[in-house]
C-alpha cells in the first residue's frame, strides 16, 4: 500500500471511552490486557511529574512502570531507540502494554515504543510508509492536551539522523484511546491556543484541499464548527464543556485528514521545524498567518482567534537564516508532496517555485 493509494483501507481506533472521569476506568481496562508477569509501561508527560494527582491514580501493579518523558522538543528516534533498549534490558518478556500520557509528543513516542518492541533496528529504519512488518504491541492513548489527532491517526512524528517523518503504518493507530476531559485542565493558555490551531488548521487544509472527498468532509466540517465554538463565538459554554468539544474536534481533524491530507501550512512548518527545532503546533500558526492567498477564509478567521485570545505568534523568525539553512528548508518543505499536490493540484511545481516558497519564509 502507498500513500497516494486512491481508496485507502486505514486502521481506526477499536476501542475508545469518552467522558469525565473517565481516566479511572484505566484500570480496569488494563487488566483485561494484562499478560502473566508482564508489566505495563506509562510514559507520562513530565508536567505531570511534580504534586500531580494524575498520577496517584494510575494504578500500578506487580512490576508496571511509570516513565516521565519531556515534551520540551518532539520525540527522536534515539529517544526511543534508547527506550526500547532500556525495557528490553530490564525485563525478560515483553511488556503487557505502553500507555501514553500526554501530548502530540508523548502519544507519538509511546506508538513508537509499541511498534519498536516488536520490530527489529532503529526506529529510524521505519520512517515512511508501511515499512513497518510486526504487529505493534498493545498501546493506549491517553491526550491531556487536545488538537493534533495524534490520539486517531496512523503514524507517530519522529525527528531521525535524516528527517522528521512519521512511521506510518496500519499497527501504528492505538489499540485503545481514553478522552477524558477533565485531563486538560491546566494546559498553559498559548500552548492550548498552539495546539488547538493545529486542529482548526488541519480542517482548513483538509477541506479546501484537491483529496477532498465525503469522508474527509464530514468529519472536517464538524470539527471546523466545534473550533468556531471553542475559540471564537461568543456563548455560554464553561470551560469545562469547551475542553470536551475540542477534544472532540481533535478527534474528527484527525479523523478528516486521514482519508485526505494536510497542505502548504503543514509543508512549511515541516521546515521550520527540521531547521529551526520550532514546534508543531506554534510553527503551523507561524506560517499560517502569512497564507491569506492559499486560505483567505481560514486565515481571516485564524486572525479573529489570535485578537480574541491575546495569543503572541512569533514573527521574524526566517529574517536572518543562513543561504545554507534556508536551502534546506525548502527542501525540507518541497519534499512534502503529496502536501502540496492537495494544496495546490497536480500542476504545483510550476505554482510553488524555489523562489516563491523562499519569498514566503523570508516575510516569517
Ligand atoms: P506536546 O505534546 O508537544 O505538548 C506541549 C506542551 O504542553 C508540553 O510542554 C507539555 O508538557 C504540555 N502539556 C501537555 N498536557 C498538559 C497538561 N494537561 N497540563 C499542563 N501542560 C501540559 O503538544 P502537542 O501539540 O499535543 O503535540 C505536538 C507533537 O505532536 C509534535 O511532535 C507533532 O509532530 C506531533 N503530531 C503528531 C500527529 C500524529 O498524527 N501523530 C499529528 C500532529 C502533530
Ligand atoms: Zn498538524
């Protein structure tokens, strides 16, 4: 299978819960998954480390293990590599699962441990499409942050030696997915703002894109509208309901591109953040500031957002780059292609020109 295939047969998520409080029907989940001796490993984001009560309630059990991970920068290869290492080291069975408790990051690192248990070499060996040939091991997704889709969709981001590229696979997609709520509260206001344009960006791209079809339709118009009422109507939603309507958002975002594609944002932030190490969520809001000519509606409304949440998106960041690093990231960029051709059609070489797409990054 290849990722133009023109009808995609892709994997969705068999089990999910929903609701708040939901994070405490974890253990009972687990226990029907556990084998004999075999522990679950937790990866869990590290804001969580310090007095939280987040993880007084994951209940452990014989030799399970809570690890915290930083999701200061975006999982590496190396990280789980040396993760994958380390479990294989210490236990003599493989474990009974991998829950991950966080972010885009974390949840993408604990897809990639699951896949790496059972796969041999690096996980740089496995970035692309469907290269992936053993069956992952049992992994759950747990968001505690909300726009990426990372919680439904079929690869996990890895930056490697060469590139930053998912391992795109049909194990890679989570074998159990718990949507609490309650689990965002507390997320830092920009960050929110980052992420949750992650989602709003992905409905653009998706639903102005040439691969749009019913499927990808559906869910991108209903995660768009649930957008529009999380970070720009005015209304009587509590926070609390607001956390539930963006993760659900997130959910159908991830759920529209996975039968379409992402376009110029997403292919441009890719470089940002080969180049300059800038994060997925705020590099996507960088550059999306600037497409008013790709999405004049989107970025309009985009705008309206940033005003209304007194959010600050970086400028400047491309004035002074080095010839040598700007050459990469347009590589970087252009080597999205099948990004661009949802962007821009079949003919976009001729419409995204070395030349353009550098006159683009300078004004960032
Ligand atoms: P993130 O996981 O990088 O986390 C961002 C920040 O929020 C971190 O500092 C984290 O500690 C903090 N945080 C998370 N939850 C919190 C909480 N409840 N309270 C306080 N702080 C909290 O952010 P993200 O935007 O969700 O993920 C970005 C990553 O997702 C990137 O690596 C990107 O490549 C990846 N991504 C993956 C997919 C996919 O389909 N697999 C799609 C889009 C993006
Ligand atoms: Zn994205």
């Amino acid at each position: 299978m290849s990722v133009n295939n023109e009808y995609r047969n892709f994997p969705m998520v068999p089990r999910v819960v929903f609701g708040k409080g939901s994070f405490n029907q974890l253990s009972l989940i687990l226990d029907l998954k556990r084998e004999t001796q075999a522990p679950f490993i937790f990866l869990v984001d590290d804001a969580f480390e310090k007095e939280s009560s987040l993880v007084k309630r994951i209940e452990l059990k014989f030799n399970d293990k809570i690890l915290f991970i930083s999701a200061e920068e975006e999982p590496k290869t190396s990280q789980v590599d040396a993760i994958v290492k380390d479990i294989l080291e210490v236990y003599d069975k493989l474990p009974s699962g991998i829950i991950g408790i966080g972010g885009g990051s974390v949840m993408d690192l604990a897809k990639a441990v699951s896949l790496m248990l059972t796969n041999k070499g690096s996980a740089a060996d496995y970035q692309g499409w469907d290269l992936i040939k053993t069956k992952s091991i049992y992994h759950v997704g747990i968001p505690t942050i909300s726009g990426t889709g990372a919680e439904v969709s079929r690869t996990c981001v890895l930056s490697g030696p060469i590139r930053k590229l998912g391992i795109n696979s049909d194990y890679t997609t989570f074998d159990q997915v718990v949507l609490d709520p309650l689990l965002l509260d507390g997320v830092p206001k920009n960050q929110w703002f980052y992420t949750g344009m992650d989602c709003f960006i992905h409905c653009v791209e998706s639903l102005e894109g040439t691969f749009l079809n019913d499927f990808s339709q559906s869910y991108g118009e209903k995660a768009y509208d649930l957008c529009l009422e999380v970070f720009l109507e005015d209304n009587d939603l509590t926070e609390e309901e607001k956390r539930g309507k963006l993760m659900m958002a997130s959910w159908h975002g991830g759920m529209s591109i996975a039968y379409s594609q992402v376009g110029v944002a997403h292919a441009m932030s890719y470089g940002l953040g080969f180049v300059l190490g800038t994060k997925h969520g705020i590099g996507n809001c960088i550059v999306f500031n600037y497409l008013e000519d790709y999405y004049p509606e989107g970025v309009a409304i985009f705008k309206k957002m940033v005003e209304k949440h007194q959010v600050d998106i970086p400028i400047g960041i491309c004035s002074d780059l080095t010839e040598e690093k700007m050459e990469t990231m347009i590589n970087v960029a252009l080597s999205l292609e099948p990004l661009w051709e949802n962007a821009l059609g079949k003919d976009w070489k001729s419409i995204m020109t070395r030349a353009k797409l550098r006159s683009m990054y300078i004004k960032m």
